[in-house]
C-alpha cells in the first residue's frame, strides 16, 4: 500500500529546484567561458608580445651590424683616399653615410613597397671581403692598366663592381671581362657594360699587399607591403626587399664630433647634420607594433624619442633604441 510518506520518496525535483540548478549550471558556465575568454586574450596578448620582441631584436641586430661597418674599405681610413672609376663618375660611392628624414626623393613606391612618410630613411657604404680574403696575386702590372689578379675560383663575376686597395690608396671599379671566376684576372677596360668605367687606368699598380673587396650601397627604410602592414625594408643591388615585418616607425639621432676626438658631441636629426663625415656615432629608435588589432584591452599611449604618441588602435607597441658607434671613425 502507498503510503503519503512513499509518495514524497519517489517524486521527481520541484519547480523551484530545477531554477536554482539551472541558475548554479548557469553561473559555472559564465564562469567557464569567462575563463577561456581571458585565456585566450592572455594568450593572444603574450604571443603578440613574444612576436613584437623577436621582430625588434632582430630589427634592431641588422642595423647594428651593417651600420657599425660603415666606412670600411679595407686599411684604407676613408673614401677620399679611393679612387672611383666608375660611369657616371662616382655612380654613388662619393659618401660614406646618408641619411633623410623624408620619403626618398623618387623612391615613394617601389616594387619592395612604399616608403612610409615621416619615418627615417638611412645608407650606408663600405666594403666587405671576398670570402674570408682576397689578396692580388702576381704577376702584377706590368702597367695601371693591366688586370688584378686574383685566385681562380674567386667570387669575383664578370660585371661586379670591386675595390682593389692596399694601406695607402684604392681604386673601385666594375669586372668587365666574362671569365673573371675561371681565370682569376680582373679586367677594368672603360665603355664595357653597365655603368662601365670611365677609364681602364687605375691610379697605380697592385702588388701582394692589396686585396679586393666588394664595396656596397645599402639603404634602411620603413615601408608597407601588399598587405599594408609596415616593416623594415632594404634596398641594395639586388633590389628592394623586406627583412622585418611589424616595424612601423624609425627615428634616427646622429652622433656628430665637433671637436675631433673620436666622440659625439651632439646627436641630431639627418637634416641637422653640419657634416655627415663627422658623425662617429648613430642611434636608432624603432616602433615595433603587433601585426593583430585589438590585441590589448584599451588604446596604450607611448614615449617615443621623448614624446608620448597615443596610437588610434589596440595594437601592442615596443619602442627599441640602440646606440651604435661606427668604428671605422671612432677609431681614426
């Protein structure tokens, strides 16, 4: 027989207890999804973070390094004790050291990009060794005409534009015959290829105290790719490429010596520059910024070269500076 008592042991929950777990299951799942979506925003906040501080590091690496080097040319202290020979005269090796803090006078847009104005732009000129050194082997001349020898098998290709050097002076000019790698010679005949050589004299005869180096022309610049996103650009022989994605800003301070002993007096901008051949030192400011929007919860403002600039996005910025000393004048 079912008793009253039996009746309550078998009915099912009430009204009032399904609300009150449904309200408790509620309350668990808010807080879960609340968990996961702050989660997610650390982890997407410490993976722009991670990505911002490797893209800088690695900016800011290139610069240092190739900025460092200039005015190499060997033992040679400086470009006026070199010889250029190359078509139209000079053909751009005249200056060591350049720098704009303006787009590029017809270099806006090029095929690597366009230039972002009111970032700045620098290049630099020097010399680098043919694998681990080239010394002009014999025979030598007999006159400033004949070619430089070298050891077959060199890097040095027909077209190349060389510099051929000792302690006391130097010559650049560009390789114009076909079979330099094979044979080892080094030919420097005027009115051959592009932008040829204004004469095939240099300026004396090699012997085994010179070596041949590879001089160079690099410029450092911030553009925007096809996807609009900025980054560090180069543009040396071999055209205009992007090395850095993320880099949205450089501000560049050059260290000039005012009284000629070998340290920055002053550190201005490229168009305060009294003379580029003084600088001895230069100091890189770079805004790395994360390739994804929204990633911090507010707009961040930043202090970039004294000045706090408050973007119009939620992106994650990092403001890079590097001092470096060119120390191929430091050392002069």
């Amino acid at each position: 027989m079912i008793t009253e008592l039996n009746l309550k042991k078998i009915a099912g929950i009430s009204l009032v207890e399904l609300m009150v777990a449904i309200a408790v299951g509620s309350l668990l799942s808010l807080g879960l999804i609340d968990v996961l979506i702050n989660s997610n925003q650390a982890y997407r906040i410490q993976n722009a973070l991670m990505r911002v501080q490797e893209e800088g590091q690695f900016a800011t690496e290139i610069l240092i390094k190739d900025i460092r080097d200039t005015d190499f040319w060997g033992c040679i202290n400086n470009l006026d004790e070199i010889n250029n020979h190359l078509n139209p005269l000079g053909s751009g090796y005249t200056e060591a050291l350049m720098g704009y803090t303006t787009a590029l006078e017809g270099q806006q847009a090029v095929s690597g990009g366009n230039l972002i104005n009111g970032s700045d732009t620098i290049t630099i000129r020097a010399a680098e060794n043919i694998g681990s050194g080239t010394q002009v082997q014999p025979p030598y001349g007999p006159s400033n005409a004949s070619d430089i020898n070298v050891p077959n098998g060199s890097d040095v290709r027909a077209g190349d534009i060389v510099l051929v050097s000792d302690c006391l002076q130097g010559d650049i000019f560009q390789v114009t015959n076909a079979n330099a790698q094979s044979t080892g010679a080094l030919a420097h005949e005027a009115g051959i290829a592009s932008p040829g050589n204004t004469t095939s004299a240099l300026s004396k005869v090699y012997f085994g105290d010179a070596f041949v180096f590879l001089p160079y022309t690099r410029t450092y610049s911030i553009r925007t790719n096809n996807e609009g996103n900025p980054g560090l650009y180069v543009t040396d022989a071999d055209g205009t490429q992007e090395l850095v994605e993320g880099v949205e800003n450089m501000l560049i301070l050059y260290g000039e010596d005012l009284n000629n002993n070998g340290s920055a007096d002053r550190y201005v901008r490229a168009d305060s520059v009294a003379d580029m051949n003084d600088v001895v030192s230069v100091r890189i400011n770079l805004v790395v910024a994360s390739l994804e929007n929204n990633v911090t919860g507010q707009v961040t403002p930043y202090v970039f070269n004294g000045q706090t600039i408050t973007p119009n996005d939620r992106r994650l910025r990092r403001v890079y500076t590097r001092t470096i000393v060119l120390r191929n004048r430091a050392e002069q």
